[in-house]
C-alpha cells in the first residue's frame, strides 16, 4: 500500500525531525540574538525577504533527510552575514541604502494631500482618510503631514497650535527640508 506512506514512514524520520528540528530551532534563536535588534525590527522588503529565507531555511533543515544540521546552520549563518552586511554597508552609504530600502514618502503637507506622491505609493485619498481617522483625526485640516513610512506604516503629525507645542512638528519640519 503505497499511499500509507504519507501517513507514516518511519520511526527515524520522526525522531530525527524532533532532534534537529529543536536543535536547529534553538540555534536559530541564539543566532537572531546575537545578530541584533535590527534583525527583527519592523519588516520593509529587504527585512521580509530575510525572514521568508528563514523560514525557508528552517523548514528545509526540518524537513529533509537530506540536508544535515551543520549544513543548515551555516544556511541560517550565511543568511543573517548577509543581511548585517547589507544594513553595515546601508549605514554607510546613502545610495546603497537607497538601492536596498525605499525611503519615506510625504503624501500630505499642511492639510493638503499630495496627489503625485499620493499616486507614486500607490495609496488613494480614501485610504489616507481611513489612516488619519484611525489615529483620532476627523480631517485632514489639522495635519501637519501624513508620511508613508519606509517599513508601510503611517506617520500621522498633528499641526501645533499657537502658542502650544508638538512634539512631532520639528520632525515633520525635518522631513520637509530633507533632511
């Protein structure tokens, strides 16, 4: 009976699974440890392609028989080399970083949606709405600016008011002259 096989194959193939799989495991924690906050830092699409090759790696060394323990750590090794190679250099250079990461996008500027920008990062007006009510705002009047950030998540900074302060409006202001 043929088709019994996938139900089950062996003792080996179990116990074996349970052995590497917890040792590679384990070695998988200790190593993102040792390779820094920034490994798992939100995701932008360097870092999610990263991640997807982990676990990629991962359920190889899990899965089959034919690639050993020692070979799928220096996988996972190599893999989290590069990616610390990739942010070193990314620190270090401006338009490395610009090959590898996208930059923030300003989509809204003193209570006016930037329509090219709006277009650019592929985002509608209505969606910008639905992020600006999500962060407690009934309108884009009291904006300051909307960033669309470098991982896809949304800065929303608040106008100062006359005489108050804004914590957020010298980053906005930073933003705005490039810097």
């Amino acid at each position: 009976m043929q088709w019994a096989n996938m139900f089950f194959q062996s003792w080996d193939g179990i116990i074996r699974t349970l052995i590497v799989g917890t040792l590679a495991y384990a070695f998988l924690v200790v190593s993102l440890r040792i390779s820094g906050k920034r490994t798992l830092a939100k995701l932008n699409a360097f870092d999610l392609v990263i991640t997807v090759a982990f676990g990629s790696t991962l359920a190889s060394i899990l899965l089959s028989d034919g690639v050993a323990l020692a070979e799928g750590a220096v996988a996972l090794l190599l893999l989290i080399f590069l990616q610390y190679g990739v942010t070193y250099t990314s620190v270090r250079s401006k338009s490395f970083a610009r090959a590898v990461r996208s930059e923030p996008t300003l989509l809204l500027h003193d209570g006016v949606p930037l329509t090219e920008a709006l277009r650019r990062a592929r985002v509608t007006e209505v969606e910008l709405e639905t992020v600006v009510r999500t962060q407690g705002q009934d309108g884009f009047g009291a904006l300051s600016a909307v960033i669309l950030e470098s991982d896809g998540s949304f800065s929303v900074i608040k106008k100062t008011q006359k005489g108050g302060s804004n914590d957020d409006e010298p980053r906005a202001r930073a933003f705005r002259n490039g810097l």
